[in-house]
C-alpha cells in the first residue's frame, strides 16, 4: 500500500498494490497497520455504497457536524469520478481550497478525505459504483453541505452544469460564505 500527498497536506491518496495472475488480481484495500505506521489512525464504524446511472451524476458536498463528524476513505469498484474534498476548517491555511482527483475501478486509487472536509463527486461513465468506509454512523441532524457550484470554491467540474444529475437536496447548500463554523 502506497500512500501519497496531496496539495492539502490532510487528504491522501492511498493506493493499494495489486498483486496480479492470469485469474486477475488481488488487493488489500483498507489494513489499519499500514495506515497507522504512516500516522493514520482512524477506526471505520460504517461501508457506504452508492450506484450512479447516468453520467454526470454529482452527489455533494456533503459532510457530517461534530459529534459525527466523518473520515472517508472513498474507491471506486466500477466506472470513473472525479471526486472532491473542500477543506471548511475555519482556522485551516487551506480554508475553502479543495482536491480534485480522478479515481477509477481500473486504478484502484482511494481518497481519505478527513474529518473537516466536505466531499462530492461526480461519475465520469455511466453505472458507476463507489464504495466508502466512514468513522462515524450516518446522523441525519448532523447532515450538512454547501454548494457545488460556489463560485468561491472554483471547483472546475468536467461537465457542464446544466448537463449534471443532482438530488433536489444537492441543490439547496448554501455557499462556503453563509456556512456556521462547524470546524475550528
């Protein structure tokens, strides 16, 4: 298991190495040993999974408040997205700054995206399946977001928005700017 930096020095990328044959191949896709020796040390509590349709289909930016706030570990087992992670940290250096990475089925690369981040992403092919380990259960009082599309944020997502699949409730975040300050 490899884990990289990201310009937001709290996200990492972590890739898990494929041991391969002719039947295919093999990963370890989470082992709390690698993670701790690389000073992470989180204990997932839940498996998340969703499955996208269409392409185009942005499901954020969502993030969990304090006592529930969330760590994802996010991978994808079929299809492509571009998945974000907005740092709303109020006394973070990168406050508002966000990473955008592609994560596909056939790179196998993961996203941790820590506890003060919101998170989104959007599916790149259609019948996308996206799998996520969380620390801390799903609390619906606890469920926020801010907007996609916050011009502040400066989030350059591949599609345009008109061609984008969104829930009614991803549509009415507010913005970065009209958010409490869940995080300190």
């Amino acid at each position: 298991m490899r884990i990289e930096a990201t310009e937001i020095a709290a996200v990492k990328i972590i890739i898990p190495k494929r041991h391969g044959d002719a039947r295919g191949w093999f990963a370890e896709t989470w082992k709390r040993e690698a993670l701790v020796e690389a000073g992470i040390a989180i204990d997932f509590v839940q498996d998340n999974e969703s499955l996208s349709a269409e392409t185009g289909t942005l499901r954020g930016l969502h993030f969990q408040s304090p006592p529930f706030a969330q760590d994802k570990l996010v991978r994808v087992v079929r299809g492509r997205i571009l998945d974000v992670a907005v740092d709303i940290r109020r006394a973070s250096p990168t406050y508002g700054r966000h990473i955008a990475v592609e994560l596909s089925a056939e790179d196998g690369r993961q996203l941790l995206v820590p506890v003060g981040f919101a998170h989104g992403f959007v599916t790149l092919e259609p019948g996308t399946q996206v799998l996520y380990k969380v620390s801390a259960p799903y609390a619906p009082a606890h469920d926020h977001g801010i907007a996609f599309d916050d011009p502040a944020l400066g989030i350059a997502w591949p599609l345009p928005p008109e061609r984008l699949i969104l829930s009614d409730k991803d549509r009415r975040h507010p913005l970065l700017a009209d958010l409490p300050a869940y995080f300190r």
